[in-house]
C-alpha cells in the first residue's frame, strides 16, 4: 500500500499534529525522499514542541 492509499484509509484516526505532518510531507516529497530520518525526526519534534 503506497502512502497516499494509507492517508486515505486512515484519515479518520489522524490527529492533528498527524494531519500536519501528513501535509508537510505532500508539499516537500521531495526534499523528504532526500532527507535522513533523523534530521526528519529533528524537524518535527521541534516543530511540534514550539507550534502551540
């Protein structure tokens, strides 16, 4: 199952920080195809921790 698939079979269990990162990665596929997961994992924590 390819990634879109998943979105849209679990959508309804998203929360919104989920939702927010589901977004991100559609508006920058590319850079996270290019990206290691800890700089990813860097990116969202810290994102996540200072948004609200």
């Amino acid at each position: 199952m390819d990634f879109n698939s998943r979105v849209i079979n679990f959508d309804y269990r998203f929360t919104d920080l989920e939702d927010e990162i589901i977004l991100y990665i559609e508006k920058n596929r590319e850079e996270i195809i290019q990206s290691k997961i800890v700089d990813l994992a860097r990116l969202f924590f810290y994102s996540a921790k200072y948004n609200y």
